[in-house]
C-alpha cells in the first residue's frame, strides 16, 4: 500500500518496471486498469529521496486535469504544492513562479505542476522549466497522460528536453500513420516498459477484488448500407485518392498523411461513412434492442457532429431522456450532467469527442457506436469508456454500426473492398476480448460471403 490507495499487482509491476528503466518509459494499460494511480504510485517512490523535485503532469484536456487533481489528492500524495497550469487556471503563472522561489530558497522541496498538452509546450511553461539551475539541485519530471498527443509535430517541436525523469500514459501509445511522431515517442520517453492490455484485463481476475479488472462485455455489429447517392460520392472520392496516389512514387502511409490533397480526400471520404443517413434506422433498432431486454439507462451514444442533432430527435422521439456531451459545455456544466447521469436523470449522453479519453462514468454498461474513424485508438478508447467496474455491473454491452456497400449498382469491386477493409478490420479487434467473440466474427463472415462473386 502507498499513500491512501492499496495498487494492485499489475500496477505495482508496472511501477518496478519504469524504475529498472532507470525512470523512463512508456505505460500501456487499458482504460480503466489504474494507470493514474500507478503514475502516481510511481511518483511517491521517486521523491522519497528527499531531493528537490518538480514534477510536470501533462494531460490533453482542462477537465482530465482536474481528474489528476482530484486523483492525487485520493492517493494522499505528499507534496507541497499542486497547481492547475493552464488557460482556465487564474494566474497560474505567477502562483507557479512563486511556488518555484520557495523551492530555491528551501521553503518547498516537491512541486507538482497540472498542465494541458498545449499548455506543456507552451512559452510559459519553457520560461519556468528555464528558471531552473541547470545542475542537479532540483529533479525534474514529466507524467504526460494519453502519451500520443505529445507526438504532434507542434508540440514534439517546443517540449523541452530538460526532464530527468520521463513517463509515458496511454492505453494506446501508438500514433496512427505517424512513423515520425513514434520515433519521437521514443526517443523521447523511451520504449513501452509495461503492457496491461484490454484482453488480459477483462480476462483476468484480480485477486484483491475476486473480479476481473474490466467488466466482462459482449460485442454486437450491426450492420447498415450505405445509399445510392452515398456510395456515388464515395466511388468518385476514391478515384481522386487512386490518382493522386498514382502520381506519387514510393508511397507510404505517412506520404498519405502529408499530402494536403491526399488528406482533404481521405478526410471526405470517411465522413461518408461516419455520417451516413442509414444509421438513422441503425440507432432505432439498436435502441429497441435494448428496451426489450432491460432499459435505456447508463448508455453512451458516440456520433459525428453531423448526426448529432437528429440523433437527439430520434432518442426523442424514443421517449429517451439524453444529454449532449459536447466541448462547448464549461467544466461545470459536464460535471454537473455526469452528476445527472449517473443518478439516473439523465438516461443517454450523446458525445463527439469529449467521451473519448479520461471521462470517468464506471456506471455506463451500454455504448452505440454511431460514427467511428479507422484510428483504433479512437475506438479502443470508446471501449474503454463503458468497460470500468461498477459495483451492480456484470456485462457490459456495446453496439457498432458498421457501414457497408450495397451489393447492386455499382460494379467497382475495389471500392466495395475497401469499405469492408475499414469496417470489418474495426469489427476485428472490437471483438477479439468479448465474450460473444464468435458469434460477432460469424456476422462479419456472414456479410463478406454476400460480396465474393
């Protein structure tokens, strides 16, 4: 036990692991398993030295790092001082200046710093982090949550390389068609010391609690077809990309990534799949699903801004209470409807972007997959979001719409492939850890057997 938070084996190997790296690395666990503990877990270790140390803890959004805040002071770490250092954070800079004063002058010894990425890379915060003495008085760390983000060539180019001490977070560390931003990962914070993947999570019993660390779910794909007018547009997109490929010689998928024209393309192109009119009736039958074998209550809705609106007026017209969860709701105004939610007021939050990473709702056991991008960080993550323990869940159920070609009209058989491709590769690794894995994988094959001639 460290602080007021009993870690768990896993997490305790992962903490052991960053230390015989000599306190750099990467952490891949799955959402839910404890890496927020374990990171702090990791920092109450590392300062019991008794040195100065000031500690950075990065995360992409202002409400994660709230999160962090209240996490930090759950474990009972033992610092001086915990600052939020970012845009909604009144005169961070001047508290944070302040707070590094004392730790010169031997008022304060441990200092920990809560900053979004932005902010990170920020000029403020390289002013600070250039403050310092440059010899080994004061130890300096870096805790950066949902690691990937740090890899963007924006912020890859202003993180300071002072950091001593460097750890990585994430459930998927993996930059999607960024080789460039990998190598930088790695360079930076050092390889992958320690996985906990999702399959090992909801597969494995903890022996602290007699159950697994991830709630046991059960995978349905359920299928919808693209229209006439949709599958024309989508044709038309892919023989852009084709050609425009064809111009370029050697080409890779960081290429793909790079070229502006190829970028816009890929861009249109998948939003004909996330946003295709046919989910509509896809959403109806999902939701009649549910309602025959229990209730609506403690579901998420992930969805493209598109379909938003009229999602809304579907849940509705379902009789559904439901909530959006977009970005321009203020940090109270989340807060208090994840209140809501989880009283059971709210029945349904609809959500973009905002439920993907860090929003902590462990009593949700139901997630439609409206819209999804070919990242599998995103919809790992979505995973991620309905599989946390909660004390009255067994199971966990989530629906995936799955976009598909109509098997007449149209006689390019390449654009049917890669529409498969994109779909039935999601539907592939949604299902690999459910206990339904068969029967989800028999619907894949069922409709792939419909499209061989």
């Amino acid at each position: 036990m460290l602080g007021n938070i009993t870690l768990h084996q896993h997490q305790i190997e992962a903490i052991d692991a960053w230390f015989a790296n000599n306190c750099r690395g990467i952490i891949s666990m799955a959402t839910g398993t404890g890496k927020t503990f374990t990171a702090i877990g990791a920092l109450e270790r590392l300062i019991q030295d008794q040195q100065k140390h000031v500690i950075f803890i990065s995360a992409p959004y202002a409400h994660l790092v709230n999160q962090w805040q209240s996490s930090i002071k759950k474990y009972g770490l033992h610092v001086d001082v915990v600052l939020e250092c970012h845009s909604k954070a009144a005169k961070w800079h001047e508290k944070a200046e302040n707070a590094l004063r004392k730790l010169r002058i031997g008022i304060f010894k441990r200092l920990i710093f809560l900053s979004t990425h932005n902010t990170l890379v920020g000029e403020k915060v390289n002013q600070l982090i250039s403050s310092l003495p440059s010899n080994s008085e004061i130890n300096l760390t870096i805790v950066a949550d949902e690691v990937h983000g740090i890899g963007s060539e924006m912020r890859r180019e202003n993180l300071s390389d002072a950091f001593n001490y460097r750890l990585g977070l994430s459930a998927t560390p993996k930059r999607m068609y960024d080789e460039i931003g990998n190598r930088f990962l790695r360079y930076f914070f050092g390889d992958v010391i320690y996985e906990f993947s999702l399959c090992k999570a909801v597969n494995n019993i903890n022996p602290d609690t007699q159950r697994t660390y991830l709630t046991p779910y059960y995978y349905y794909p359920i299928p919808c077809y693209l229209t006439d007018d949709e599958m024309r547009k989508y044709r038309i997109l892919t023989e852009k990309i084709v050609k425009r490929v064809r111009n370029l010689d050697n080409i890779t998928y960081a290429d793909l990534e790079d070229d502006p024209e190829i970028r816009k393309l890929l861009f249109q192109r998948s939003k004909i799949l996330k946003t295709s009119s046919s989910k509509y009736s896809a959403l109806k039958y999902i939701l009649n699903e549910i309602k025959s074998n229990g209730n609506v209550e403690r579901t998420i809705v992930f969805c493209d801004e598109k379909l938003i609106d009229r999602v809304m007026e579907i849940l509705q017209d379902e009789g559904v209470i439901a909530q959006k969860f977009v970005q321009e709701l203020s940090y109270a105004e989340r807060k208090h409807i994840l209140k809501l939610f989880e009283s059971g007021l709210i029945e349904v939050l609809v959500g973009i972007k905002m439920l993907d990473e860090g929003v902590d709702v462990p009593g949700v056991d139901k997630a439609i997959i409206l819209s999804s991008s070919t990242n599998p960080r995103e919809y790992i993550q979505r995973l991620g979001r309905v599989l946390r323990i909660s004390p009255a869940k067994d199971y966990a159920y989530v629906y995936d719409v799955i976009v598909l070609p109509k098997l007449t009209g149209f006689e390019d058989n390449r654009v049917y492939k890669r529409i498969l491709e994109v779909e039935f590769s999601r539907v592939e690794i949604m299902a690999q850890c459910a206990e339904n894995l068969y029967e989800a994988i028999q619907v894949v094959n069922n409709i792939e057997r419909g499209y061989i001639v």
